[in-house]
C-alpha cells in the first residue's frame, strides 16, 4: 500500500528534489507525493483528497497563510484520521518549534533537509 504525502512549500525546487531523492520509493509504489505551493492551495488540495492524505510536510515560512496557520486550520478541520504533520523550517529557532509544537505538530525539522532522516522519521510514522 502506499502512502500519500503532502509537501506544502512555495520553492518550486522543492518538488524536483523530492521526487528526486525518492525517486525508488515512489517507483516501488511506497510513496506518492502531491505538491502545494502555498498554504491556501494545501486545503484546496486536502479539502478534495484529505482521506488520501497521511501525512504533510509543510514549510512554516510562506506569503500568505504561514506554515504554522496551515497546521492550526488542518487540526481544526482534520480530526479523522488527523493527518501527521511534519514541520520545516530554515529558522530552527525555539519559538517556531514552540508554536508548532504546541499547534500540533508531530515533528519539526530543519533546512536543507537531511533526507536520510527525515525517510527515517516517515517509516517511524508511517509504520507505527
């Protein structure tokens, strides 16, 4: 079976690289990935397939909603299944992880992203 996953970013290099680094997970159908630009367009897209959706990864600094307003507005409206969400950030300072954290984030990590963890940290929930 596989799992969908939601990168939520507004680089656009995000998607290359993913599918990039994934590039055997998603050929051996463990992974399929779906892309945001922005926070408005990641409920657009869970609005339509939310109970496809397992997990988001969503960046906390975008124009418009923010990563962490996302997180607040998919807990508040996704309760079942709650999706696991995972946050990124290029400022991995304590009050970014605190207010995610305390939104409901199931994880927090920073860029450049270590992909070596973060597939470790996806099996973990994926697999739990």
């Amino acid at each position: 079976m596989h799992t969908k996953i939601l990168v939520v970013d507004d680089e656009a290099d995000v998607q290359p690289l993913f599918i990039q680094r994934f590039r055997k997970e998603i050929k051996n159908g463990e992974f399929d990935f779906a892309f945001a630009l922005s926070g408005e367009e990641a409920l657009g897209y869970l609005d339509e397939h939310h109970s496809e959706v397992i997990l988001i990864l969503s960046d906390i600094n975008m124009p418009g909603m923010t990563g962490i307003e996302l997180l607040s507005r998919i807990r508040q409206s996704y309760e079942k299944p709650p999706p696991v969400v995972m946050m990124i950030t290029a400022y991995g300072d304590d009050e970014n992880r605190h207010q995610a954290m305390e939104k409901g984030a199931n994880e927090f990590l920073t860029k450049p992203l270590d992909f070596t963890l973060l597939k470790e940290k996806l099996n973990t929930f994926i697999h739990d």
